[in-house]
C-alpha cells in the first residue's frame, strides 16, 4: 500500500509539473519543456531509488544511513565554503545539471544513524549512543544555522525529538524540549530578519508583501470544487515559483477541492499506514528509525501545504514528489525506500535473525537463549 501511495504521488507529479512548468520556464526565457524533462528525470530516479533501498536488509539501511550522514555532513559544510548563494542563503552545491542541496539528505540518513545509536546503547551498557546523538544534532544544528536554514533545522529537531520520545524519554524531558524548541523560535524571530518579515506578515495582514499568499489563497477559491481544468489556471502564470513551493496551489486551481483532499489522503495512507505497521513491532531500530522517517515526511508535507494555505508563515519547502527539484526528489524516495526497508514483512529461517541481531536488541538475546 505504501508502495502504491508512493507511485501516486510520482504520477501526480509529473501531471503537476505538465500543468505549472511550462509558464514558469516561457517567463524566464527558458524553453517551456524545460522543468518537466528535467523533472521526468528526477522522478525517474527517484522511482529507482525506492525500488533499490526498500531491497536492503536492516543492515544495509544501517551502512546506507550511516555513510549518507557522514557524506551530507561533509557537503552540508561545503556549502558554507563554495555553495551557490540564492536570496541570501548558501544551501546548494552546483552540479552541472542541477543544484543539490545537501541538507535534504541529511534528514533521512541521521534520523536511522539516531535509531542505530538510540538502539545500541540498549545491549552496550557504557555505549554513549545518546550522547552522540545529541553530539551530531549539534553539528547539523550549527550548520543549518549559518546557511541559514530555519526551516530545514525546525524539521530535523522535530524529528529528533519525536525519535527521543519514541526511545522512551519521560514526559519531563519532551517538555522540557519543547520549550526549548520555543526559547530558539523567539531567537530565531530576534535573530533573523527574514523569520522575523514571515512571522510578522503571516500574524497582520497589513505587514509587508502578501502577494504570492493572497494569489495562491485566490486560486483555491477560483478552483472550487472541481476545478477550472487542466491548463485552464491563471496561477502559474503569476507565481515565480508556481511549480515548487506553490504547486498545491495550482492543484487547487486546475483540479479544485476534491483533487486536493485526495493528495491529503495519499500522504495520511502513507503516514498512517506506517505507524500502524510500527505498533506491530519490537525491534526498537525500527521503530525509532521509521518513526523519525515518517514525521519528517508528513511534516514536510504539512509545511508546505499549510503555507500555501497561509495556515502558517511562509516556507520555502517542496511539496514531496510533487514540486519540481531533484535534491527533494531523491532525498524523498530516499526516505521511502528506507521505510519499505524497515517495515516490509520478512520470510525464510534467517528472517527473525536479520531483524534483531543489527539492531542489537535485547529480545533477539533473550529468544536466543
């Protein structure tokens, strides 16, 4: 089901960037095929990757996530040095098809390093998996916030803490996150002047710039129901970036409430299909780390269709497998394909073995014995 939902999303991919992209690229000068060649390709290979990483074994995911950090940590960090500056923010590296965007990659692979550590430190009593993870959050931390990037480092915290909750940390400590998490939102409004522009136009509408939020806000009420029809929206021809950040806008125009509702659904089947398949689990590595997988998926989801719907402020965050962009793309069927990983059902006499020993849990001890 996971699986299908994931092919859904691909399709309506492509069908979204048919709809948006030729606008955009004819405003830039570029040619009006551009974006959904590209975008045909990036979606091509996502689709691989999900195929390729929902194959491996539980220890596979674990190399793959653990490599994948060090890699995006590396280039993360490159991108303060030699990264491509976009409206005051270096978070590209330049390739010569395409611009990556290191951090994307990062939040799958250190949310299952994180299950690795959480999970060990419960079989090697001295192991300081807590304490690592907390150290390689700070360093994600102090990255992201000298690119800057709020909103990336707001959804790796979150899933930072959702893991730590799930491994089991007291109601005390989540409150005690959460407040902190609070304490850094009030820094990040006094510190940075663009978070401190989207908080104060989201909160009066008589603050500053409103024109992509009132457009796209008037191309769901155009939509209605059932939509203009396809091409029939005026959107993409008004938004720079109709086929990224705004394309539920164009959805909603074009295709109308019933189309937007079902790309809801699709990401809720995906979500909660993964977590009811969790509460059948007790291999605590996988709980912990598709846990982490799926809040970050959902809350990118949430990000960027609340914002289009100006439910929160701003954020320039891609709609998964939706919006056009190859970093986010591949960073998303990343994501699913370790889901698949975790979570698919395993068959054959080294099955029970595969699933507890990488994990290093105590149960696979105490069975054995």
């Amino acid at each position: 089901m996971t699986l299908s939902a994931t092919g859904v999303l691909i399709a309506l991919g492509y069908i979204l960037m048919l709809a948006a992209s030729p606008a955009v690229a004819s405003r830039i000068g570029a040619s009006r095929d551009m974006f959904i060649l590209k975008q045909v390709i990036f979606l091509s290979i996502a689709g691989a990757i999900v195929l390729a990483v929902s194959s491996l074994s539980l220890t596979g995911v674990r190399r793959l996530a653990l490599i994948g950090s060090v890699v995006a940590l590396a280039a993360t960090a490159l991108t303060l040095v030699h990264g491509v500056e976009i409206k005051g923010a270096r978070r590209w590296i330049a390739l010569p098809l395409m611009s990556v965007q290191p951090s994307e990659f990062l939040k799958p692979c250190f949310a299952v390093a994180t299950a690795w550590l959480l999970a060990r430190r419960r079989t090697q009593r001295y192991f300081p998996g807590l304490l690592l993870a907390f150290g390689v959050f700070g360093v994600i931390l102090m990255l992201l916030k000298s690119q800057p990037d709020i909103g990336m480092l707001s959804v790796i915290t979150m899933v930072f803490m959702t893991q730590l909750f799930v491994d089991g940390l007291p109601l005390f400590f989540v409150a005690a996150g959460v407040a902190a998490m609070g304490g850094a939102f009030m820094m990040a409004y006094i510190v940075f002047p663009h978070v401190r522009s989207r908080v104060e136009r989201f909160l009066h509408p008589n603050v500053g710039d409103h024109y992509q939020i009132d457009t796209a806000l008037r191309a769901f009420g155009n939509g209605g129901l059932l939509g203009r029809g396809p091409g029939e929206g005026r959107v993409k021809d008004l938004l720079p970036d109709a086929h990224a950040d705004f394309v539920f806008a164009v959805a909603g125009e074009e295709f109308g409430l019933l189309v937007c509702l079902g790309i809801v659904c699709v990401f809720l089947v995906i979500v909660l299909r993964t977590l009811l398949k969790l509460m059948r689990e007790d291999d605590p590595f996988v709980i912990v780390g598709a846990s982490g997988l799926v809040t970050g998926f959902g809350l990118q989801a949430f990000v960027n269709m609340g914002s289009t719907l100006h439910l929160i402020p701003t954020k320039g965050m891609t709609l998964p497998l939706i919006s056009y962009g190859g970093s986010s793309a591949m960073s998303i069927a990343l994501t699913i394909g370790m889901v698949l990983a975790l979570t698919r059902k395993r068959v054959g006499s080294n099955a029970m073995q595969e699933r507890y020993q990488p994990a290093g849990d105590a149960l696979y001890r105490r069975r054995a014995a």
